[in-house]
C-alpha cells in the first residue's frame, strides 16, 4: 500500500461505488473507478493479495465488513478525496487539469479532486457527500435533469450541457458539464467540468457584433426581427401582459440629399445623433413600464420602435408624437447645422393571430401612407384603406391577362344635339366584368393601366371595338344619319405606341369614316403638348379625326395655346353644369356658373370649336345651356352608358328626355 495512508478509516469513508460483494464472500472490495480490481493476486487463489503491494487487502473469511488493510485509510488526506493510495491512479486524479469528480448513483458527491473544486471556490474533499446537481444547477433545466437522471440510473451513455455556476467571491463562470458512467461494476459516474467563460465571453462579443449596426450601436435587423419572433410566441402573451404588440416603422425624410451633398461620413454622424435621440425617447416611454420600447436599425435610413405589452393605439400615438418631434430639432454636426424630419408608420393590434410578416406589412404600406400624404408625420393603419390597396394590387397583378381572356366589354352613353335633341354621337365607356369583383367601371383600373403599361394594349382593343360597333350601327341603319363614336386616349397612349398609326390601320380595317371618329384627351395632356405628342394630334385631324378636349376648365386653360392645337370640341367639365340644376325650389345657382361657362361657349365658338356639356341631368340645365349656344350634351338625363343594342333602338328617335 502506499505510504500516504494514515491508519485505518471508518468504513463510511469508503468510496461506495468502489463497495462491491465477491462471489460467496460478505465483506466488501475496494476498487478504483477504471482501476481493474485490485486486492486479488491474479490466478493466486489468495483473495486478498494486491499485485504488485506486498500487502494483504484483507483477510480471507473474515466476515468483518468494511475492514481492509491500509487501503481503507482516510479519504480526507489530499484533495482527492481519497485516491492518492491508489498509486499513479489516484496521483493522476488529483493532479489532473481537468475538474472531475465521482457521484455515485444516488447522485452524491463520493470524490473530487482540487481542480473541480477550484471552480466552485471550495478544497475538492469538501464536496464529499454534497449533491452534485445542486452544485451544477441541474435541476432548473426539466430536460437536463431527465437526463443527467438517465445517466445516473444507467439508461443513458451519457449527458453534456452549459451551465453558469456562481463562485463564492460573486463572479459567476460559464462550464462545459460532461456526465459519463463509469464501468458497470463501480456503481457511479464521472463528472467532469470545463470553464468556458472566456469562450462564452468571446461568443458574446462576436454576437452583440453580429446582432448590433456599428454605425448606431442600436440592435440590427437581424436582431429585431428574433425579438419580434420571441414576442408574438404564445408563450409570450400568454403568461401576462396585455396580449397586444405595437410597431413604429419610421424612414426618414431627405436623408439621402445628405448623404449626396455632404457624404456618407456626416451621414453616418447623423444616423447616430438620430439613433441617440430614438433611444431617449424609447426610455421615456418606458418610464414606470415593465420594459422600454426596441430601438432598431433596419437597414439605410429606416428605424423601428417595437413595443411589447402594448396599451392601445394611444400609447403608439403618444410615441410616434414624441420621435417627430425629437427630430424636428436641428443637428448640430461639428458645426453644420442640419434639419430633419421623418415619416412613421403606426401599426398596433392584437399579438394572437398575428406573423412578423404580416406586421411588418402592415408597417410598411402604412410608412407609405404617411409618405404619400405628404412626410412628416405619422399615420395608423386603416383596415379598410389596406383593403382598398390590396383591391388595386390584385387588379394591377390581373389586368394584362384580363385583356388576353376577354373580360372588357363597351357601354356607349349618347351625345345629343342640345337644339333638338336627336342622337349625334357615342363615347366608348369601357368596363372591367371581373370575374371576383364584378362590374367595374373605368375610374377602378384605368390608372393602373396607364402605371403599368396595359393601358396601351387596352386602348388598342377599345379603339377597334368601338370603331367596329360604329360602322355596325351605319350599315344597320343607312337610313339615318351615322352616328360619331368618341373613344378616350391616354396620352402615355401617344407616348408608347403610333397611336397615328393604330388609328389608321383600324380605320382601314372597319371600313368607319375617320370623320365618324373623336378622340378624347384630357385637358392636361393636350396642354402644353409639344414634340411628338402635338404631331401626331395634327397627323389625326389632318387625316379627318376629331380630337376633343375632355374635362375642359379643370386643368390648365390655357386659352392661349388653345388656338394652336388641332382641336375641334370642348367637352365642359361637370362641376361647371352641376350649378344649373336649380328648379324653382331651393338655393338658386350662381350666376357666375352661367356667365363663365357662356364665356367659355362663345370663346370656343369664336375658334371655330363646338361644345359638349358634361353631367346633363335635368331638363332646367338642358334649358339653360341650350339659350347660351351649347352644342351637345351628355348625362342621365338623356341616357345612362347602355349597350350597344340599345343605341340602336336610340337612332332615329328624339333622345332627349327617355331614360334607360
């Protein structure tokens, strides 16, 4: 045995997985975890005999349990608990690097040695006999407990898991915790533990690095959004709190002039004066609040405010009020004072039932909202202003394909002689039959035509519909006069197509007269129309075309450079008309409406050009247009937009007064 025992120990001091019964003997043998069994001469037929000791390890027949030789000294000589007598074994364990320590089955602490004890700030032999789980902290994890009880019990190979433990001198230190099962007859397993602080330290700083913009220091993208995906868990809400979540997307307004005229330098400086002031008001508004709202930086000049547990959209309001005006202040940059402003987007609802994408959707079209309506403010989302867009999306993503299946139709509203008031002409009014929205007039898809192009395709297909309904009518009914039809044209129409070119082939093609034929452009599109625009509207009425003026009075009346086009009709805007409408009853009109639109009749008169009076609806406005000289008019009062058949039963009757 070797000389570092100092006489015999109680039999309690043994190391119990070390405690095993031999075949036909009571009293125990002393084994060394991974040691073999020592204290049998190997094929000696002497139990007791250690190989290589010189010493017996005990009696043989004793019956006297828990009494061995020296091997049996005391467990509290050295940190090891007891295993320097083992030889180089025992040396090596208390030595060792490496933080170990021996649990037997029940979970108890039977040896550590210095090392392991070192990290918990305690000799290694004080451990003995402690629960090792409540030293490790195993028990506040439900799934590493399972396990580490799985190894215990012998049903696992074994258990790895970080925990951060807490030295007796207040600093607390992260450790790699490895549980292993020593062989099967020692009853116990093997832990062992590896300080990874500064690994963790280093993990930390390489995350708030990966996690945060180095320009603001405020967390990125990439963080906000796991933030945002913790938040909206259920187990979030669930738990307490309000159960609703709040946004505040905000993009600053003109940044990028900054950034152009003074560089990215002062931009940056400016970013983070901006960041520095979101951050205060963020801590404001989370004054006597279980947290403050997430300052974020989501990339360029957008910044998010996140609000967990929110109250309500007052709360939001209150927030976005206070960020406006914390950046209406002037920046101070080394002596260049700059001006800012920022445009917000509110979005504030219900957690449950909402996705980080959904809310971040709904921040962004309302941030364009507050863009759109003209930049620094706020706006709050509108469920049924976001209904509304995604009506038009949906339209927008549907119409050239609308156009290839078929599903525009024509309806013609009569132009009537106002002197007599047979039928003289027909506008081409077109419609959308959608096969999920229904019937849809112009005023829904015509301008998503003219943003997207379709418009060109679209006109085309109403130009040689109309034309070929025109000359259908004059063969039906060459007894009457023929009838004009006056087909709307976008000036993008002018701009991306040979709209000379398209006319002429459609004329040719129909068989209709040109002079059977206007076309109707917008008074902002005419005005002012110089270059190709203005030649190819001299090539139309040079070929015999008509081209009306649609919606006159409303743009730029230019009365000037009205001489100069090659304009044969105005067609009065509606609001002009709408002041007739005085029966005898009620506020009678201004009559200033009747003096300027008899203005407007005789100018036009005196260039030679005819006019159309928009939005006809009683016979009092008939009246009074027909004594000032107007030419034609258009409205209810004659007929609302019909079919094509029935404008043939209209040819050869006295329009005026028959509704359809």
């Amino acid at each position: 045995m070797s000389g570092t025992s100092e006489g015999p120990a109680p039999a309690a001091d043994l190391i119990r997985p070390a405690v095993t019964e031999s075949k036909g003997e009571a009293s125990p043998r002393i084994h060394v975890p991974g040691s073999g069994e020592p204290g049998e001469s190997s094929g000696s037929g002497e139990p007791g005999r250690s190989s290589g000791s010189g010493e017996p390890g005990r009696s043989s027949g004793s019956g006297e349990p828990g009494r061995s030789s020296d091997c049996g000294a005391s467990r509290q000589s050295g940190g090891s608990g007891g295993f320097s007598e083992y030889g180089p074994l025992g040396s090596a364990f208390s030595a060792a690097p490496l933080a170990m320590a021996v649990v037997d089955r029940d979970g108890l602490v039977v040896s550590a040695n210095d090392t392991f004890g070192a990290l918990l700030g305690k000799a290694g032999a004080a451990l003995t006999g402690l629960v090792a789980a409540e030293l490790m902290d195993l028990k506040s994890d439900a799934r590493t407990w399972h396990a580490y009880r799985e190894v215990l019990g012998g049903r696992q190979a074994k258990l790895s898991c970080t925990r951060r433990v807490k030295h007796p001198d207040g600093h607390s230190l992260w450790v790699q915790v490895s549980v292993a099962p020593l062989p099967a007859e020692e009853h116990g397993v093997l832990l062992s533990l590896t300080d990874i602080s500064a690994r963790r330290e280093l993990q930390a700083r390489l995350r708030h690095l990966e996690m945060h913009d180095p320009v603001t220091r405020l967390p990125n993208r990439t963080l906000f959004f796991e933030r945002l995906a913790a938040a909206l868990e259920a187990e979030s809400y669930e738990q307490g709190g309000t159960g609703r979540i709040g946004l505040c997307y905000l993009d600053l307004d003109g940044f990028k002039a900054v950034n152009d005229t003074l560089g990215h330098r002062v931009g940056d400086r400016l970013l983070a004066a901006v960041a520095e002031r979101l951050t205060r008001c963020a801590d404001e508004a989370g004054y006597a609040r279980a947290s403050s709202p997430l300052v974020a930086r989501l990339g360029g000049d957008e910044f998010a405010l996140l609000v967990e547990d929110s109250t309500g959209t007052d709360q939001l309001a209150d927030l976005a009020e206070s960020v406006l005006k914390a950046l209406q202040a002037p920046f101070n940059l080394s002596g260049q004072r700059l001006s800012l402003s920022a445009s917000i987007g509110v979005v504030e609802r219900q957690a449950a039932g909402t996705t980080a994408t959904g809310l971040m959707q709904a921040a962004d079209t309302t941030l364009y909202w507050a863009k759109a309506d003209g930049k620094s403010r706020w706006t709050l989302f509108d469920p049924e202003r976001n209904a509304h867009r995604m009506t038009r999306q949906a339209l927008a993503s549907t119409l050239r394909p609308a156009i290839e299946r078929g599903e525009f139709t024509l309806e013609y509203q009569p132009l009537v002689g106002m002197e007599n008031g047979r039928l003289r002409g027909v506008e081409a009014l077109v419609r959308w039959n959608h096969p999920q929205f229904g019937m849809l007039t112009p005023n829904r898809f015509i301008g998503l035509a003219e943003e997207d192009g379709s418009i060109v395709q679209l006109g085309r297909w109403v130009l040689v519909t109309a034309c070929r309904q025109a000359r259908r009518w004059q063969l039906d009914h060459p007894d009457e006069p023929p009838i004009f039809v006056s087909v709307n044209v976008a000036v993008r129409q002018v701009w991306d197509s040979d709209l000379v070119a398209d006319v002429a082939q459609t004329l040719a093609e129909t068989g209709l007269d040109p002079r059977l034929l206007q076309l109707e452009l917008t008074e902002s599109a005419v005005m002012g129309s110089a270059g190709r625009p203005l030649q190819a509207l001299q090539a139309l009425s040079d070929m015999g075309v008509h081209i009306a003026i649609d919606d006159f009075g409303t743009g730029y009346s230019n009365l000037a450079y009205l001489s100069r086009l090659p304009v044969s009709v105005l067609k009065l805007d509606g609001s002009f008309v709408r002041g007739f409408q005085y029966e005898g009853e009620g506020v009678p009109p201004n009559p200033a409406d009747e003096v300027i639109v008899e203005a407007m009749i005789q100018l036009a008169h005196r260039l030679g050009l005819s006019v159309t009076a928009e939005c006809v609806e009683t016979s009092a406005q008939a009246a009074r247009l027909r004594r000032i000289g107007c030419d034609t008019g258009q409205g209810w009062l004659y007929s609302r937009p019909v079919a094509p058949d029935r404008i043939s039963e209209l040819l050869g009757t006295k329009a005026c007064n028959q509704a359809s």
